[in-house]
C-alpha cells in the first residue's frame, strides 16, 4: 500500500491507542500473538499490506486515516443520527396526526360550529 511510512506508523499508533490502548489487546484483536507484531510496521521498516489492512480494519481500526492520512466520517454516527431523526420524523408525523383528530373532535362538539 502506499503511503508515507513514518507517518503510517505514528497514525498506526495513534489508532491502536484510540481504539485498543495497548498493542497487546491490538494484536488480540487481529489474531497475533504479541504487540511487538506491530513494531516494524510503528517505526517504518515495513509497509502496511492488503492483509493487515483487512485484519486492521476489522477490529475497528480507521484503515484509511492510518495509510494516507485522510479520517473517514464516522458512519456509525451518522447512522444512529440518521435512525434518531428519522424516529423523530416518525413521532411527528404521528403527532400531527393525533393533533388533526383532536382539532376535529372539538370542531364536531361545539354547539357554537352547528347550525340548526
């Protein structure tokens, strides 16, 4: 993958930290033994693969932010807006409703709205 090496690795390591806070439970987390799997890939003696960015970004790593530096929009957030707004939209429409019902109901009984 491309992308500049010493800066992979301290985005590498800012991700594990934010996500993991150790590479111990990092490396759990993609099915390695130790933390040290990660240290040639921290200090720039290797490059970041198709395999590891896959493992990476299974365990929940920003795979694109740690290669070339860009962060993706957290989905997951706009997701839950989008789900919460659209549940909102939902009770309103709801409400309106209910609202027409009752605004109906107190124009069918009163006397002062029927004309004999």
């Amino acid at each position: 993958m491309k992308g500049d090496k010493a800066t992979m690795g301290g985005r590498l390591e800012e991700e594990i930290g934010r996500k993991y806070g150790s590479l111990k439970k990092a490396a759990a987390a993609i099915g390695v033994q130790s933390g040290s799997y990660f240290r040639p890939y921290l200090t720039g003696s290797s490059e970041i693969g198709m395999t590891l960015s896959k493992k990476l970004a299974d365990a929940g790593l920003d795979i694109d932010y740690i290669i070339d530096g860009k962060q993706k929009v957290n989905t997951d957030m706009s997701a839950d807006i989008r789900r919460r707004f659209e549940d909102m939209q939902y009770r309103l429409a709801q409400l309106s409703s209910e609202f027409a019902a009752l605004g109906k109901m107190v124009n069918d009984n009163n006397p002062a709205q029927k004309r004999d």
